[in-house]
C-alpha cells in the first residue's frame, strides 16, 4: 500500500529482494492521523460492486486461488478439532478508490479483498461455525464503508480494528508494517495469522536469528503454530505466510503429506517430544522478550514496513 502520508512507508523492490524504507514515528499509537479518504471519489458504489466482481472472478480462476484453497482444505482436513473462529479482521487493503487514481492500487486493493473473502468462506465450509467479519483501512471513503457492507465486511475506524483481534480471530494483514501487526496483536495471538512471515522479517529487519523484542510475537507464531506459504499473484502476496494455531487436541500424527503435495514447504516438523520441548523453552525466552518491550519500542518505531505496490 502506498501513500504520500508521512507516517507511511513504502517497501520497494528490487528484483526479488526486500529494500527497507523506514521512517521515524512519534510514538506507538494507530499511523492514521494523515491518511486521509479521497476527497473527491470517482466511483459510486455501483461501479465498485461491477469492478469487484471482475476482479473476484480473475482470483477464483487463478493459479493462486487454486494452490491455496487445495493448502487450506488439506491443512484444515487433517486436524481432528479445528480451532475456534468467531471472527475475521482485515486491516490495511488500501481505499477502493484511491486518491491518487492509481489502477495498480485500485486492482490490488480489491484483489486482497477478493482473496480475504474466499479465504473465510472456505474456512466457514470446514468449521461450520459462523464468522463475522470486520475490515479497517484509514483512507475508506464513505463510499467504501458503504461497499464493503455489501460484502458482509463490518467497516470500523483505526484503531477499533486492532481491539478486536484475540485468540479466536482470523488476522489479514497483508505487506502491513511491523509496527502495525505488533499493535494487533498486542492483546493476543489470533488463531490463524496471514501476513509477513518471520523469515521474511528476519531478512528486512535484521537478518539475525536472535530474538529481538520486536519480533518475539513472531517467533511464538513460528514455535507454536503450522505455518503454510501463501502463494503469490503478481507480488500482490509476496513474501506472505499463513499461520495456523495447532490446537492441542489435535492429534500429533496427522498427516501433512497432502499439504505437502500441493506445494508446501515442510517448516520446523519434528518429533512429539522435540517440539514440546522447544514450545517450552520458547515460553520461557518469550516472557523474557516481552519484559523487554518497554526498551524495544525506539526500535519498532525505525522498522516500518507497508504496503508493497508493483
């Protein structure tokens, strides 16, 4: 997502590698302050609606959609209790009608909502529970509120969308900058987490495995939860990974194979006794980190990454 706001940040790209452009905030709080909506939108909520359609229509037909609803249903089959989801936060697609007139920015805001949709309506089919889901981005328009109703998304200001993250929310944070997935999910850990993975942090932030405090939220999704990669369509998921809450029930044996055969990348398997040694250790050094907060926030505020743009 780009903007001329200060508080934002663009990542560019060269060639396939990450380049970070950062910027420093004032303090912790919710960068809304100058995004501001279109002033002038162009498109009425007709005209969003037929231009969605399209674009849900390019998604389901791609390759992407095809690879990642054969992960999710392989992933979701092979769990004997799925967990709990009772809601699905989206945060940061960029405005439907972008000030600046952008159609790169318009196509990618609608295509991320597009993949959202699919994502909770094929997870609804498997956990047979009722999802209610709400979408936050700064620059909305009234005409996008209106809009994103007609999908069954509940539009809330910044920073409503971040209190509603806990341990039974789907999170969709796609290319958001740290510091925003850090506010997110600083109550909780939701049950499943899409966003920028930790290796990919790792490389943007610092490139070290060591357990800075800013990315220990991310080094419990790693030790604690299954993660899936997303696969990309046009870099408009790039570098993205799904994490998956492994409930406790869930037998240890299940298979993965499927998953696997559909394009997955086996990350951090191991033996029972292993992992639960490592999830134990891994609490320890996390209350740890977490202690350390107050003494990293100088750092989460000089590590920002946004919405990538190609």
């Amino acid at each position: 997502m780009a903007d001329t706001g200060a508080e934002w940040n663009q990542v560019k790209r060269k060639g396939r590698k990450l380049r970070h452009v950062s910027k420093p905030v004032a303090d912790e709080k919710a960068p809304s302050d100058n995004l501001q909506p279109n002033p002038n939108p162009e498109y009425s909520i007709g005209d969003l609606s037929k231009y969605h359609d399209g674009v849900t229509r390019k998604f389901e037909q791609s390759a992407c959609w095809q690879k990642l609803e054969k992960l999710l249903d392989s992933a979701l089959s092979s769990r004997q209790q799925l967990p709990r989801i009772a809601r699905a936060v989206c945060l940061g697609t960029g405005p439907y009608d972008p000030a600046d007139g952008s159609s790169q920015a318009r196509w990618t805001a609608h295509m991320q909502t597009a993949a959202f949709c699919a994502i909770i309506n094929t997870i609804r089919s498997k956990i047979n529970q009722e999802i209610k889901c709400f979408i936050q981005e700064p620059r909305f328009t009234q005409i996008d509120k209106e809009f994103c109703s007609k999908l069954d998304l509940e539009a809330v200001d910044s920073p409503g969308g971040f209190d509603l993250v806990d341990e039974n929310t789907l999170l969709y944070a796609i290319h958001l900058e740290l510091e925003i997935c850090n506010l997110a999910m600083r109550k909780s850990l939701p049950t499943v987490f899409i966003g920028t993975g930790l290796d990919e942090w790792l490389r943007v932030v610092d490139g070290t495995k060591e357990r800075p405090g800013h990315l220990h939220r991310f080094f419990k999704l790693e030790d604690n939860y299954h993660k899936l990669p997303f696969p990309d369509l046009d870099y408009i998921f790039s570098s993205t990974s799904i994490y998956l809450r492994e409930d406790q029930h869930t037998h240890d044996g299940c298979e993965r194979g499927h998953t696997e055969e559909a394009g997955k990348e086996e990350v951090g398997q191991q033996d029972t006794e292993k992992k639960g040694d490592e999830k134990t250790e891994s609490k320890t050094k996390s209350q740890s980190l977490e202690d350390q907060d107050a003494a990293t926030k100088s750092d989460i505020d000089s590590l920002r990454l946004d919405k990538l743009v190609t």
